[in-house]
C-alpha cells in the first residue's frame, strides 16, 4: 500500500467540485461531482487521489469523515479584511431608515472608519484582522481576498496593503490583495476630487505595483463615488501598471458599470444588485465573473438582492462571497450560501460552486484551490452534517467539524 501524509476515509459525502479548468457557468453550476462513501488522499500538501469505497493507502494521519461530509475549504473573493474600530452605532440607524449614504453623510461609512485605520498601527491591524481570520479558519474559509480601501493615502494604502502579507505569513489562508483606493473620496480631498483621482492614478497605482503589494485593482463605482469615466481611467491605470481589474458595479444605482467590467476585461463585477436586464447577456458572454454579495443587503436591512436566478439560468458565471467589513461584519461563507438560497433562490448545488471553485476563479487561484482535485493544495473542510443540502437548511449554527490547509489541520472541533 502506498504512504502518504494524510487519509481522509469513510466520507458520507464528498463534494469535489471537478469539472473544467474556469468558472462554471449556468447549468454548469448544478454539477458538484459528488463521491458517496468516498476517501481523499493528500500527500505534500497536495490531492493525489480522490475516489469511493476503500482506499489502497496508508497514512500517518487517518481522519475518519464517517456520517460526515467533506469538500473544499471557502474561497472568500470579496473582503475588506483589514480596518480598525467598528460601526455598530449604526446599526440604530439602520432600523430608523438611514439609507447608506444618509448614514455617511451623519459621519459614518467609509470614511469614519479611514479615520480609525489611519491612526492605527501596524501591529494593531494585524491583531484585529487575525481575529477575523480566526473566525473565517473556523467557519471554513481557507482562502480570501482582502483590499485596502481604508487608508486613501499614499502611505495609508501601503500600510494596509502590508499588513494583508503579514497576515498571509502568520496565518494559514492564502491572502489575495487588491488595492481599492478608489473607494471613497477623503474628506481632506472634497473640495478637490481631480488632485485625489491624479493622487490615485499617477502615485498610488505606480507605487503599489512597483512593490508588489496587490494582484488587483478595485473601484466603488457608484453614485457619490467614482462614476463610470473615473472609474474607467483608475482600471486602466491599474492594467498599465499590471493590476488586474475588478469593479464594485451597480449596487445602489445602474451606471452601466457591467458593461465597462466586460469592456476592460474584469475578472470579477461585484454587488449587481441593480444589473440590467440588457446587461445580462452582455455578461454571460464574457469571462466575468458575478461575485454576489448578499450579506451586504441583509446588512443593510434591504429587500432587493441581486438577480442570481437571472444571471444563472442566462449563463453567467456566479460566485458568492461575504463582503466582510464594518457594514457587514460577518466572516462566514455559511451564512452567505443560507441567504444565496433562501434569498436569492440559489440552489444548494450553485451556492456550493459559487462559494468554491467559482470564487477561487474570480480572484485567479482556480488553478489551485476550491475543488478536491489531483494536484491541487489539500484546502478541505470536514463537516458533521450528513449531506451537503444541510449546510443551508441548518442554519444559526457553525457546522464545521474539521479545516485544513495544504494538507494540515488548521482547525478542529475537538
């Protein structure tokens, strides 16, 4: 028999995920390569076999998954990771009606929590972001994306951008950067939007890709924001420098940000709460990918999510993710699958892809993570349920028995 590192044997269920090299699109989504009595092999960090009934393997570590099932650990590909202070006086404001940019307007919203992260230190960033990511780890998260978007300054930016590597290195998840200057206009900078968008595209930009410190480059496109020229010239700047483009698209107001997304080439368009029906198509033709976000709605106490049935059964390309940040502060890809189905009538099967393998593509690790394939990193979550349908119909409660990263345990119930 062959030795490896790690056998995980007698799964009531695994949820594999195989299929093609890309993002599952439509009826795509409804395939999750299911194995029933099934074991996985993992050796060097690696999958090395995945299959039903008995394993021909022995191992120096043996997990029984017995009455359990097993499947890839999340891939979060929307998080605002890194921020000090909390927003939760806002919450009040919710219930009494305020609006999102009502509530920003009475001193809240992005830039009261810039205010915070400015004057926090590097040190304390990294202890109140490892907080999240110990809460992601045990809910079964074992990759995200993380933006800046918090310090909109040169040197703010930076800082942020640092802190999500140090937190890549302390932590067992893989952090995938994007800079997000563009989420807001300081306050030092109403009076004069032109010098911040020059600051933005001509020093943040140039400097970020030049050290290294993100893979993508992200904009807040929306009213009171960047509107769809701004956005344009900050994404085009990003590819010059070798950022790749995503966009936060249409979440309160229909700008046509969807079409721009498909124009530039994003890999990812994210909220589409106010997709239109014209842009669908146009969506469904190209290779970008919807991250749906629908925490934020619940967040924000709001009744229209975004159309995942429409953007599904049209042939787009879905995935889902928490948008974890002071307005919305969950770190649990649970949670989101629950709301995706109950609230956006998702079924089970393209909530699952949409948390794994489709969110994995959305941030340009699909090659390596979110589905239990031969070769890819061991990213696995063990959880004590019987079927996969009971992660949204048991909700209220973490299911997570088991995580593990590159072939180690990272997390145990026990």
């Amino acid at each position: 028999m062959k030795k490896v590192d790690l056998l995980i044997k007698d799964a009531n269920e695994i949820v594999t995920l195989k299929g093609p090299k890309r993002a599952r699109k439509g009826k795509e989504m409804l395939d999750i390569g299911l194995v029933k009595r099934g074991f996985v092999a993992i050796d060097g960090g690696r999958i090395i076999d995945v299959g039903e009934d008995k394993p021909g393997y022995e191992a120096e570590e043996v997990i029984s998954a017995k009455g359990k099932i097993v499947l890839p650990g999340f891939v979060d590909p929307h998080t605002h990771l890194v921020f000090s202070g909390y927003r939760e006086f806002e919450l009040d404001l919710k219930i009494r009606g305020y609006t999102y940019q009502e509530i920003a307007e009475r001193g809240g919203g992005i830039n009261y929590t810039v205010k915070l992260t400015r004057s926090a230190s590097r040190e304390r960033l990294v202890e109140e972001a490892g907080e999240r990511i110990k809460n992601m780890i045990s809910h079964g998260t074992t990759t995200c994306e993380a933006k800046s978007g918090y310090g909109l300054s040169l040197d703010d930016e930076i800082k942020i951008l640092e802190v999500n590597r140090i937190l890549a290195d302390k932590y067992p998840v893989d952090i995938v950067s994007t800079f997000l200057g563009a989420h807001a206009i300081p306050e030092e900078y109403a009076d004069s939007r032109e010098e911040y968008l020059d600051l933005v595209v001509n020093e943040m930009i140039p400097e970020i890709s030049r050290r290294g410190l993100a893979r993508f480059c992200d904009v807040f496109c929306e009213k009171g924001y960047f509107d769809l020229k701004e956005a344009e010239k900050i994404l085009t700047a990003g590819k010059k420098h070798g950022l790749l483009p995503k966009i936060h698209a249409d979440e309160f107001n229909n700008l046509g940000c969807v079409s721009l997304a498909c124009k530039l080439g994003c890999i990812s368009a994210d909220h589409l709460l106010k997709i239109s029906d014209e842009e669908i198509p146009i969506l469904s033709r190209s290779r970008t990918i919807a991250v749906l976000l629908p925490a934020t709605v619940f967040s924000l106490m709001g009744k229209d999510f975004a159309p995942a049935r429409k953007l599904i059964d049209s042939g787009c390309a879905v995935a889902l993710g928490t948008d974890l940040n002071p307005n919305c502060y969950t770190e649990n890809m649970q949670f989101v699958i629950q709301l995706a189905c109950f609230y956006m009538r998702m079924r089970v099967e393209e909530a699952l892809v949409a948390s794994t393998v489709n969110s994995a593509y959305s941030i340009g690790v699909g090659n390596e993570v979110g589905s239990i394939e031969v070769g890819k990193k061991a990213d696995i979550q063990i959880m004590d349920v019987p079927s996969y349908k009971f992660i949204p119909y048991h909700f209220g409660v973490n299911l997570v028995d088991t995580v593990i990263k590159s072939g180690k345990v990272i997390y145990s119930r026990s």
